[in-house]
C-alpha cells in the first residue's frame, strides 16, 4: 500500500498503516543476510552457466575494461562486500548504491560523470590530472597561439601548475609525521602557496564536531611540504603565521608550544611574537612572556606590551614601575578598573610572599579559595584573553564563571588543567573547551568524577536535568547513570544526560562521557528500549561495535515482532547505514518502506528527515531513486543554516576533481564551517561529504554525516 504523506489519516489508521509498514521494513532487515547469500548462491550459478556462450566471452572483456577504467574509484559497496567474508569462505551479497540492478550497456569509454551538487562549473574548467596530460599532448588547433603555456579552463583562467614543494620552508614545521598521525608530505602538491594563505585563516578551529576536529588538527599539525614562495625573495612567512594563528585558536597548547621551539629567531615576526607571549602567559611562563614583551616594545600593539610588562614589575614587586605603566595606559584610556584592581592585588600578593616568588617569578599557587572580584569591577570585565587570565591567577582572585563563555580556546584549555582552581569552574571550562574538542575525554570525566553531591541533588536528577544550569548537573546525570544498579534506571538517566546535551547544545562534549555508562546496560531482550539511545550515543563517540551489538539484537527482536524492537530498528536504520556498519542492508525497497514509516509525523517533518537523509546519502555514494526525491521537491530550505561563498564552493569541486588532496580537505572544512556540520547548509555539507569521500576520507565523511543525523534528531 503506497501511502501518499500529504494524505491525513485517521488516529487510528496512522496506527495500523505504521505497525504495517514497520513489519515490511523489519522483514527486509531481518532476513536480508539470509536471503542476500541465497541470491549470492543463484546468481553464481546462473553466471557459470551463462560463462560457455560467445556473448558471455565479450561481456566479460567489456566488463574487465570498465573495471581497468574505473580502478581505484572503489564504492560503499565494495568497501562492505570486501569486509563480508566469513571463515567458511562465503561472502554475503552487498546491496548497496552499485549493483543493485544489472543494466546492459555499452562498454564505458571514460569516467563516470560527477553529481557533485554545487555551483554550475563549465565544462572543461576543471583541469584533472588526466585532463593536463590529455591537454598537453593535444596538437594545437589552428590558428591557436602556440607560445601559451600550460592549460587555460573555458572560464578563461589558468590552471595551477604543479608548484614545487619545499619542506625547509619555514611553513612546513609541524608536530605530526607522516605514518604517525601526519598528513602526507605531499599534501600541497598542485596548490598554490596564494590559495592557502587565503584559505588557512578561515579554517573552522572551533567547529562543534568531533570529526571535524580531528581533521582540521591534522591539517595545521602535520609536518608537510608546502608550495615555493614567488621568485621576489621575499621570506613568505604569511603562510607560518597564518597556521600558528590558526594553531593558537583552536587551543592546542602543548602543540603551539612545540611549533614555536621550531621557529628559527630570523623568521620571527610582530605577530608571531603575539601569539609566543599568549602562549607563554597560558603556559605560566611569565619570565618567558616578559622577556617576549621587553623585546617587542617597538612593535606594533604596543598597549598590550605594557600591559605585559606592568604585569611583570608587579610580580617582582616594583610598585613604582608598575604605577608608571598604569599611568601611561590611563592617558590612552587603556587601563580599566578591573586591569588596575588585579595589578594591585598581585602587587600585595608579591609583597607578602616575597619569598616564595622570586624576581620575575611565579606565586607558588592560586588557592582553590581564590578572592572574588568585587561586583562594581565586573562591569569593566574585558574579553579574558590570555593576559586578562593570567592576571586572575597571579592575583589569586577568582575568574567569574560567566567570563568563560567567550574565552579564546587556548585560555578555556589552560584554565581546565589548572588542578589548583575550583574544581567545578575547572569543569565549566573543560566542557565548554571539550564542544570544540580541545579538552579530552578523560579530563572531563575525571572533573565529574572527583565532583561530590548532595543527598537533595541526586534525589532531584531528573528535576535539575529540566531546568539546572552548568556542569555540575552533567556531571550528576553521568555519576548517578554510571553508578546506578538496575538497567531501568542507568537507562533514564542515560535518556536524561542525552536529552538534555542535546537541548543545551552539549552533545558533541558529552557523547564521548556518556558512552561508558551505555555500554554497562546489559544487552537483553529486556533492555532493548535502550537501543535507540545507546546506539547513536555509541556512534557519536566513535562505536561502531557497541552500536552494531544493540541493531543486531534488535534486528533478532523484530523478525519475532517484537513491537519496541521494531521502533528501534527503524529509529537506528539511518544512523547505522551512513555509519557504515556492519552488514546493514541497503536498497531503494528498504529505503522506501523507511520512508513509508514516517507517515506518523507531521508532513514538514516527514520530508525535513527524508530530505536529510536523502542527500546525506547521495553524498556518500548511494543511489536515490528520482521518485523519493520527487516526494520532497516541495520541502523548503531549511532556516538558520550557514552556506559557504561561491569562491569556496567553486574551488571545491575543482580542486577535488583534480585530485589536490590537502586543498580539497580544506575547502571541505572551509565549506561546512564554524558551526559544524549542525549549522551547515545541506547542500553544501552534501558537496563536502562527496569531496572527503573522493579524497579518501570517506571514514570521516561518515563520522560527520552521522552527528548531523544526530544534530537534526535522529
């Protein structure tokens, strides 16, 4: 029964239409292995009767010169197929966007064409590998001048030439080597050095997604070959202090730190001077960031210099100098209350422990029972950038909670390792800098964990994942979900924490903390409510076993009709398929029916989630049927989402289909933005999933494909 999602049923027709569809869907999934080896087994057999004949000869040699044409190109398909095989040697049939229906057609003559949704691109302007040589061995026709150099696109620009690459180029430091967490060496091959300096400033350091993080570390991080500077002989450092910059936002300390060691003292400029003082002043080196200060007086910024070195007299306690500083930057109205206040109070502090903080030293602690602020100041409260930081900690006054909310990434990082302060301020910091994936893990759970609660607190979880504040209630919902004995209620407070990560945004800090309780639910018949929940947590966070265990149980259920075992199976079904879990079956049929059982919803919903998924799905190389796209024709852009320039999105395509790897990856950081793959423009999002996956990072474009399923609801 084909049900028509503009059709308004009955309460309880919608009912009986569900249950019905949900039974179709639970079949395909449920028996599907089974099924696919027998169909596996057939076709085998029909294939070696068929092998005698002449036609089949030249159906094999016309089959083995589309593989030759296409090799290399491996889909979702055979990436399954290739892990199907079990000890008994048989393979089960994967059903995905290929071979899904045997076509006759005429041997292919080129590479298939690209679908790429985008801007339009004409034809030809995009200058491949394959297209360069083509073009290079080409007889000019006539008339056509001669003495041009090189391809020219139908856009009428030039194609970049394959720069040479120079890995004693100041640029190319890093901390991560190829094979060890590093990109290849090669990665700029074919890029212009003009294109990165535009392009690593606006790198998405801060992007709320995990898998993003990841990639965006390894692009800044990894030690690389970078394109030649111009033969002008100018330095071309814009291209070092671009990646520094970039390094210092994204609040990697320990790795900006290692990055500066490597910078010779002639390539030294203002603003890479700008980000050594920071990251000295985060890294409680005050005696590095004056000397840092001392010398960069001429420089430009020169505010923040004083600043510095007002901060520097004040530790070694010399009043007088401070007190001329301070009046110099209240000539220029630079000096606020709160910056003359906490002067002060280092002065005092210097004064009194004299001998515990040496000339140019460092006070020994900032007590955990740090003074407050007084409240007139806080209105004065500049942005808490690494100086402002540092002088609440040298001052022993307490950081107002609230200043953390616009806290540079590498202040956030030094503040939530700091073991000396408030240990629920140390976990604000680490949950806010943990949304960008700067703090670990494991730094957060140890906050949670060495958090203590109140008999009225755990009594009142359920109350206070509504309508609390701040970190404290998610570390309560983690500690009473982690310790909690029955599986009913590890599962509602689990059901908690994720509801409410989920409203205030947190999800992307939070799923790697919650999936240790998730895998103590036991998995049983009667814990199969929990799937759904279990598994896109276990997902987000990276486990893909843990998830696999709950849909196979679930899967097991629904064959016997098990009626929560089937909404958990068509709840997990999208999140396990662009996963790329396991043996997870895919067909237009199966997709059909999964779109089918969304007929319970409200019609805009139906065709935002079918929307979503259809082009999630596309992007990774499956294939949508025109008529489930003809369904959603009528869906409106959704609001609220970010796209990326036409520049950006044009260089995209171009520089993928080219096959210029380390562009390419950035262009698709660049494409889905700050906000992540939440905020993303689906369009362009779908652009760069394809773009990952031709690259080779198709593991990642799955990655962020699910937190967006995860993001929209799923």
């Amino acid at each position: 029964m084909t049900i028509s999602p503009d059709k308004k049923l009955p309460r309880g027709e919608v009912f009986r239409t569900f249950w019905l569809t949900g039974l179709l869907l639970i079949g395909a999934l449920a028996v599907w292995p089974v099924r696919a080896q027998e169909v596996a087994e057939e076709a085998a057999g029909e294939a070696a009767g068929e092998a005698a004949g002449e036609a089949a000869g030249e159906a094999a040699d016309d089959y083995t010169q589309m593989q030759e044409e296409m090799a290399g190109e491996e889909s979702p398909g055979d990436a399954v197929a290739d892990q199907a095989e079990d000890g008994t040697g048989t393979r089960t049939r994967y059903l995905g966007p290929r071979n899904l229906v045997r076509v006759e057609r005429d041997a292919a003559t080129g590479k298939p064409r690209s679908i790429t949704p985008g801007p339009y691109v004409p034809p030809g302007s995009i200058a491949s590998a394959a297209r360069v040589e083509e073009m290079a061995d080409a007889e000019p026709a006539a008339g056509e001048d001669q003495s041009t150099s090189g391809p020219r696109s139908l856009l009428g620009l030039d194609q970049p030439e394959v720069d040479e690459l120079q890995d004693l180029d100041p640029a190319a430091i890093g901390v991560l080597e190829p094979g060890n967490g590093g990109l290849p060496v090669d990665l700029w091959r074919g890029t212009r050095r003009s294109t990165l300096e535009a392009l690593i400033p606006q790198l998405p350091v801060g992007a709320p997604s995990p898998a993003m993080g990841k990639l965006v570390r390894q692009l800044l991080l990894s030690t690389v070959g970078v394109p030649k500077v111009g033969s002008n002989g100018a330095p071309g450092l814009a291209l070092l202090e671009a990646r520094l910059e970039r390094v210092a936002a994204s609040g990697n300390l320990p790795a900006l730190l290692e990055m500066l060691e490597r910078v010779a003292p002639r390539h030294e400029t203002p603003v890479i001077r700008d980000i050594r003082a920071d990251a000295y002043l985060m890294d409680s080196d005050i005696l590095g960031a004056c000397a840092v200060a001392r010398e960069a007086r001429g420089d430009e910024g020169a505010v923040k210099w004083l600043k510095i070195l007002s901060l520097c007299q004040a530790l070694d306690g010399d009043r007088a100098g401070a007190a001329f500083n301070i009046g110099l930057l209240q000539e220029t109205g630079d000096a606020t209350p709160l910056f003359t206040y906490l002067i002060g109070e280092v002065l005092d502090r210097a004064q009194d422990e004299a001998s515990g903080a040496g000339p140019g030293g460092t006070p020994d602690s900032a007590a955990s029972g740090a003074a407050d602020v007084p409240v007139a100041l806080l209105d004065s409260q500049p942005a808490l950038d690494a100086l402002t930081a540092a002088l609440y900690y040298s001052a022993a006054v307490q950081v107002p909670v609230a200043a953390l909310d616009n806290s540079p990434a590498m202040v956030l990082a030094s503040l939530a390792g700091r073991g000396d302060l408030d240990l629920e301020f140390r976990a604000e910091a680490a949950e806010i800098a943990a949304l960008s994936g700067i703090t670990p893990v494991a730094d957060l759970v140890s906050a949670f964990d060495a958090m203590e609660f109140t008999e009225d607190e755990e009594s009142s979880a359920f109350l206070l994942a509504e309508t609390g504040v701040g970190a404290r209630v998610d570390g309560l919902l983690y500690r009473l979900a982690l310790s909690a004995i029955t599986a009913d209620e590890k599962t509602r407070y689990l059901r908690a924490a994720w509801r409410r990560a989920h409203r205030e945004g947190l999800y992307p800090a939070l799923a790697g903390v919650l999936v240790g309780p998730a895998a103590q639910i036991p998995l049983t018949d009667d814990n199969i409510s929990a799937a759904h929940d279990v598994a896109r947590i276990a997902l987000y966070a990276g486990e893909k076993a843990l998830a696999g265990r709950w849909y196979e149980l679930a899967r097991s259920l629904a064959s016997q009709r098990n009626v929560e075992a089937t909404k958990a199976l068509v709840d997990m079904w999208p999140l396990m398929i662009v996963a790329g879990v396991g043996d997870v079956p895919f067909t237009p049929q199966i997709l059909n029916l999964w779109r089918q059982s969304l007929t319970i919803l409200p019609v805009r919903e139906q065709r935002r989630r079918a929307t979503l998924l259809y082009g999630l799905l596309e992007a990774l190389g499956y294939v949508i049927e025109n008529e489930l796209w003809d369904d959603v024709l009528g869906t409106p852009a959704a609001s609220g989402t970010t796209a990326p320039s036409l520049g950006v999105w044009r260089q995209l395509l171009i520089a993928t289909e080219a096959g210029r790897l380390g562009e390419g990856l950035l262009l698709s950081m660049v494409t889905i933005g700050d906000a992540g793959p939440a905020g993303a423009d689906l369009s362009a999002l779908s652009s760069a999933l394809r773009a990952l996956s031709h690259l080779g990072f198709e593991a990642d474009a799955r990655a962020i494909a699910v937190e967006t399923l995860v993001a929209h609801g799923f």
